[in-house]
C-alpha cells in the first residue's frame, strides 16, 4: 500500500488502492482543506515533491495551467501511483471529528417528494456517525465516479441514511436513482465529509438557506439544531428557493418540525407556471435578505445549493456585514 510522506515533518500515513491523498490524509486524522471532493473547488490543492500520482477526473475543474507547471495536483483526485511526498499548509479544522471511511450500504427504498424530489433512505455498514450537514460520496451502479449527496436525517435512526435529491434533467446518477432501482441493491458509500456542519457551539439563532437539492443538509442542521441542548431555545429560519411554486412545497414538512420555533419561508423566482402563489417571489438570496436584514449579523448562517445560488447568498451576507465566521457552506463550484 503506498505510503504518503509530509514534506513538512515526515509524518506518513497509508493509502489504499483507488484512494486519494485528500480522503487517505482525512481518514488518518491529517487536516488537508477541502470543500467539494470532486475537483471543483481547488481547496485541497497541493505540491507533489516526490513520487507520482494520477488525476482520478481527467480534466478537474480547478486544475489550472499554473498547477501544472508548478506540479501542484488536486488532492481529492489524485491517486498515488506509489510512495509520495507531497507539501501543503494543514489545517485544523478541516481534521474531521468523524474520520470517513469507505463503506457498503444497502438501498432500502425511495419516497417521492414531488414530481423530480425523492428522499432515499440506504442503510450503511459500520458506525453510521456523521455531523448534520455532512454529505457522502455515492457510487451508483453503472455510473462513472461517485455523486455527493448529504444526509437529510440524524445518525441515530438505526444506521440509515436518507438523502433527498433532486433529478437533474440528463443527469447519469439521478437518471438511475429514479429510475428502477430495486430495493436492496448495493451501493457503495465513502464518508462522511463536509466541513458545513452544525455548530452547537456557536450560541446564536440560525438562518438556513437552501435551493434544488441543498435541501437535504439543511433538513438535517434543523432537526440536529433542535435536538441539540446547547441550542436550546434558538429560533431556526429557513429559507427554501424553488422555481415553480411546486419546487418550493417540497420543504413544506420542515414547517412541522417545530411549530412556533423553526420558520419556514418558500420562495418562487418563476412563479408564473399556471399554479396559485400566495408567498415571497423572488430568489432566494433577496428574501432572505429583505425578512433579516441588518438581523442576520447576529445569526449563524447556513447555505447549500446551486452554484449561482450559493454564490449570490456570500455576496448578500457579505454586504450586511455577516462575520466569515458565522456562515457555513461547502463549495462545489
Ligand atoms: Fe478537491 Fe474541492 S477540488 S476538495
């Protein structure tokens, strides 16, 4: 198995075969930066000193020009073609509280939400702990490379977990996932990750945006919020954008988790698809943005959804002066 040397103090840790140096690094408890895990965010990059590796995606998305004259590679892509050395700056809070591992599941079924929102519950082998929040790598049957999907639900249910996902149009995973895929088929499930967690330490109200299928994380921070005793007594915004007034119910069973403490707002950016809209128009960002206002400086704030989404809701907390610190979020773009 090759071994991962630090250029820094030569700590070495393993790595499996088909692993990557970012998921091997994070399973030996190293804190390397990430966000997405697919190639998109650049976060993990790092200097390939010695040895060498292969790019599991041909083509990443935040491997540049510059990367590759300066032998700089993707952590979460890059596989060791044998013992390695590489450099990069460790980061302490990227160590994770869970080390993720890889993992079979067995689907157990699907519950349609809407027309193309489904929740789909697989029960994982091996300790099921994770953050509400974090996400898992999923790989489908017969698709090329595994999809992160976050976990909508707690840990404790009995070593299940349920992931809400939206069918992407043309989409290779979803294209499977709604279609006839059986109840018990194998998957298999490496995690989790994710560094946009609950934060029960953080001792303010929480404001959780969510669009498409970023739904499903925050789903999880409000029902881990709620059962949180450090929290006890915080008020839980959340906020949902959809295109058609359709889009938007499917977060309607948020409102019943805690009536009087968690509010729940849906927003219609197209509301003109033939269907009765009595509620906020708009994306999600600006209703956000016109219900808190100057408030939200004094919130812990959550996002996750499509990349025009989530980059419009940082630049909206940014200009009300939100602390970096209090918004949690992982990139995927
Ligand atoms: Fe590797 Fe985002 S590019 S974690």
């Amino acid at each position: 198995m090759p071994l991962i040397r630090l250029a820094a103090d030569d700590r070495t840790f393993p790595c499996e075969a088909g692993d990557t140096v970012l998921r091997a690094a994070l399973r030996s408890g190293v804190g390397m930066s990430y966000s997405c895990n697919t190639g998109a965010c650049g976060n993990c990059r790092f200097e390939l000193v010695d040895g060498e590796v292969e790019h599991l995606r041909a083509d990443p998305p935040a491997w540049t020009d510059k990367d590759r004259a300066r032998n700089r590679y993707l952590g979460c892509q890059a596989a060791p073609r044998g013992d390695c050395t590489v450099k990069f700056r460790e980061d302490p809070a990227a160590v994770p509280k869970i080390a993720p591992r890889r993992r079979r599941g067995a689907l157990l079924g699907r519950t349609d939400l809407s027309r193309d929102f489904a929740e789909f519950a697989i029960r994982v082998d091996g300790d099921p702990a994770f953050l509400p929040g974090q996400y898992a790598l999923v790989s489908v049957p017969g698709v090329e490379g595994p999809r992160v999907y976050s976990m909508c639900n707690l840990p404790g249910e009995d070593g299940v977990w349920r992931f809400q996902i939206r069918h992407v149009p043309g989409g290779a995973a979803t294209g499977v996932l709604f279609g006839d895929l059986a109840a018990g088929t194998d998957l298999l499930l490496d995690g989790p990750y994710g560094l946009a967690h609950l934060r029960p330490e953080a001792p303010r109200d929480l404001v959780l945006i969510a669009g498409g299928s970023g739904l499903s994380p925050m789903a999880s921070i409000a029902r881990g919020a709620l059962a949180e005793p450090a929290l006890a007594g915080r008020s839980i915004h959340v906020f949902f954008g959809g295109r058609s007034p359709a889009d938007a119910r499917v977060a309607g069973f948020l409102a019943d988790l805690a009536p009087g403490r968690l509010r729940l707002v849906t927003a219609v950016s197209d509301p003109d698809h033939g269907e009765e809209w009595s509620g906020p128009t708009g994306f999600v960002h600006e209703v956000v943005d016109a219900e808190m206002g100057d408030g939200l400086r004094d919130h812990e704030v959550y996002f996750a959804g499509p990349p025009a989404m989530a980059v419009a809701v940082q630049k909206a907390m940014h200009a009300r002066g939100v602390p970096q610190a209090q918004i949690h979020f992982d990139e995927f773009y």
